[in-house]
C-alpha cells in the first residue's frame, strides 16, 4: 500500500510517499481503507519532534515510533481482528488511529465510532481530533453555560470551527478571533462577533468573556486575563512558540502555577480518546448543530506541502487527505 513515511524528525523534507506493507489488525482493531484521513496541530510536532518533551514521552527519542504520520480517519471497515464487537467488514466508520496517511490503517475499536448519518464518509475524517477537542474543551474543562460570553481564539481553525459551533449549541454567546480573511467565515459557522485580531485587540472591549478558548495560541497569561471576568475561566489548548523543549506548553505550566493564587480558573487542556465523545460528535452533526469546515481535500502527495500550511496559519477549517 502507499502511505506518508518518515524516518527521521524533521521538516516536512522527511516524508516521503512510500509503498510499504499492509498493517493487520491485532486483537481488539479493526483494518481500515481509509476513505480520508485529516490534518491537526499533532501532526506538525510529530513530525517534526518539537518540543523535545514529545520524544520523552514514548514517541521515539531519535526517529518517530510510529513510522506513518496521521492519525484523524475515516473509512470502511475491511477486516476486524480478534475479540472485536460492534464493527463489522463494511462499516463506515471514523476515529483516531496511528498511520491514516496511507491507503490502509489499523485502529483499535475503542477509538472508532460509526459515520454520522447524511455526513459524507470523506467529511467525518475532521471530526475526531478536533472535534473532540473542542467538545471536552467546552464541556468539561470550560463548564460552559447557556447565556455565557465565550471567547475562541483561533476560531477559524480545526478546533476553533468546531468550537464556535458547539457553543452556541450550547447557549452561549459567541466570539471568535481570527485574521482579516477568516471572518467571514467565522460568522457563517454561527460566531454573533468575530474580531480580526489584526485590526482591534479583543482584551481592549468593554464586557468581559466568561470562557475563554485559546487554540494552539501564543498569548501572554496577562494579557488574556485581562478580557475574563473577575470569576472567569481561561482553557488553554495547545500552543505554539516558546523554548526548543516545552514549546508553547510553558504557558500550561505556568498557568498551573499561578491558578491557586488568582479568582480566575487557569487550565491547560488536553483531549482524551473517547468512543463515547466520538457518538456525542455524530449526534451533533445529525442534528444539524455541528457541520465540519473543510478547506480543501489534497491526495497523498500533498501531504507535506498541507503541513506547511497548516502550520503557517493558513488553514480555514481542515485540510483532507485522500489516498
């Protein structure tokens, strides 16, 4: 099968487009054709080995574990292995998974979900990383409520899309940030305001957020602090910028550090891998409450050049890849 391979950590120079051999399900997974797979953030920093605190945490000190990059997916289920229950050869299916840059992915069951009814099998490939991220996020870690002020920063992005739709499913009123040519579509996925942080700085406005989303930013604490309300939640997701070791994980340490001193709620977020959320995701694009803002769809060998752009900030929505 042909798949994205890298060997070494690096710039997108280290993928290459490569036959290698069919994975097999083991027990507990189940084989996947993979219809289409999805960029997030995670894919730049394993590709790249940054920060360094990554390859501490068991993905490979000197090259990658996991040879094959991506891990959001969907596609049908070609063979199951033992022990698995619930999925069966022809199921439509998207999760998370390790290698879905490839013609054929294996994942475990756990972390699958059956595709949302009337959602194209290509399109629910955005949903599991991202989504999920922006569901816990809002749910779990913001504690959102109807009738809230949430800010999201970043709102034009993989998580940003899902999350100005999803607050305002849940009641709130909803702000994005984002540059001068994503404001449109920020606005049609259903933000009341959206800034262009180019032009008006969002912490100089008059009434304070409740909740705050920053994705993947690169703000000072204080300054993000200052457009909270005095009780006000901070969740912070992901970053970018800082030091070759911790990256932009040095503002999730040092909001730790600084939350038991301050009346504001200070937190570093991190998804966790849940079928179930996978379900509450479906259900919300059945509903017709989340839809899933898709940029473009690239085959295989546009992969790395689809990382780079992402990485520059160029996205809007999510960026597909198609065997």
């Amino acid at each position: 099968m042909k798949a994205i391979v890298q060997d070494g950590y690096g710039s997108s120079d280290v993928l290459g487009l490569r036959d290698i051999e069919t994975p097999k399900p083991g027990r507990g997974e189940v084989l996947i054709a993979v219809r289409a797979a999805a960029l997030d953030a995670g894919v730049w920093h394993l590709m790249s080995g940054r920060p360094r605190l990554l390859r501490l945490m068991g993905y490979g000190l000197r090259a990658p574990k996991v040879r094959v990059r991506g891990r959001e997916v969907a596609g049908r289920v070609e063979s199951v292995g033992e022990g698995v229950t619930g999925l069966r050869p022809g199921d439509e299916v998207f999760g998370i998974c390790e290698g879905s840059f490839a013609e054929y992915a294996t994942a475990s069951q756990d972390k699958l979900a059956h595709k949302p009814a009337g959602l194209p099998l290509e399109q629910a490939a955005a949903l599991p990383i991202s989504g999920l991220t922006a569901l816990q996020a809002l749910r779990d870690a913001g504690r959102v409520e109807p009738g809230q002020r949430v800010l999201v920063i970043g709102a034009a992005g993989g998580v940003g899309t899902f999350a100005v739709q999803l607050a305002k499913a849940y009641g709130a009123h909803v702000t994005g940030v984002c540059s001068t040519a994503k404001t449109e579509l920020v606005r049609s996925l259903g933000a009341d305001e959206a800034i262009d942080y180019t032009r008006e700085d969002f912490a100089d406005g008059d009434v304070p957020y409740d909740l705050i989303l920053d994705t993947a930013g690169n703000r000072p604490l204080s300054h993000l602090r200052r457009a909270l309300t005095p009780r006000g939640t901070l969740v912070i997701i992901g970053g970018e910028g800082g030091g070759q070791w911790l990256g932009g994980m040095d503002r999730v340490l040092r909001a730790a550090l600084l939350n038991p001193f301050v009346r504001h709620s200070l937190k570093g977020f991190m998804a966790s891998e849940r079928r179930e959320d996978l379900d509450v995701l479906k259900r919300h694009v059945e509903d017709g409450t989340l839809t899933p803002a898709i940029q473009r769809t690239c085959p295989l060998a546009g992969a790395a050049e689809a990382i780079d752009q992402l990485h520059r900030g160029e996205a809007r929505g999510k960026i597909l890849i198609v065997p």
